[in-house]
C-alpha cells in the first residue's frame, strides 16, 4: 500500500510538473504574443509617422515650388518695371531738354523783336 501511495505521489507530481510546465509556456506564449502585437502596433505607428513625414515634406516641396514661381514672375515684373522707369526717364529728359531749347530760341526771338523796337506778345512761362 505504501507504494501505492507513492506511486500515486509520482504520477501526480508527474502530472503537477507537466501543468506547472504547460502553464509556464502558456504564460510564455501569451507574452511573446503580447509583445509581438506590442511591436506590430510600434511599427505600424512608425510607418504611420514616416508617411505623415512624407506627405508634409511632398505639400513643402509643392509649396516652395510656386513660391519659387511667384518669385520669379514678381521679379520678371520688377524688371519690366525698371525697364518702364528708364523708358520714361529718358524721355523726360528729352522732354526737358527740348523744353529748354524751346525757352531759348523764344529769348532769342523776344531779344530779337526788342532790338528791332518791337514789343513781342506775352509769353508766360517761356521767357
């Protein structure tokens, strides 16, 4: 009888052993499997972030890009702008140069009729 007992002890601690080790594996099995998910959801995260990255640096590049093409029509603008500027520079100077001829040969004309005893019209702002 006594082996008995002793037999049954064996068979369950035998059994004991096998569950404590089941149960040690299931316990592993379910931490790995966390930890597999755990991993899975920080890379879907990370690929997630980086596409976000993506997206924003492509919007940037676009941006920059017509703000590149703004630039370049606000300084072909500028440019004409200055080229107007010249033009019409220019021709007032002519302008004012052809003026001042005028205002001389009108002298020349008024001296002319007064030396001859002749008073000439007036002419406001000429002579």
């Amino acid at each position: 009888m006594l082996e008995d007992q002793s037999t049954a002890g064996s068979i369950w601690a035998t059994i004991g052993g096998a569950l404590a080790m089941l149960a040690t594996g299931a316990l592993g099995w379910i931490a790995r499997k966390k930890t597999r998910e755990a991993d899975d959801a920080h890379l879907e995260a990370r690929v997630a972030e980086h596409e976000t990255e993506e997206e924003s640096s492509r919007v940037t590049r676009r941006t920059l890009g017509m703000l590149e093409q703004r630039i370049l029509a606000l300084n072909h603008r500028l440019d004409a702008a200055e080229t107007e500027m010249k033009v019409l520079r220019d021709k007032n100077q002519e302008q004012a140069i052809e003026l001042a001829a005028v205002k001389m040969w009108a002298r020349f004309v008024v001296d002319m009729l007064r030396r001859n005893g002749l008073e000439p019209p007036p002419l406001e702002g000429i002579t």
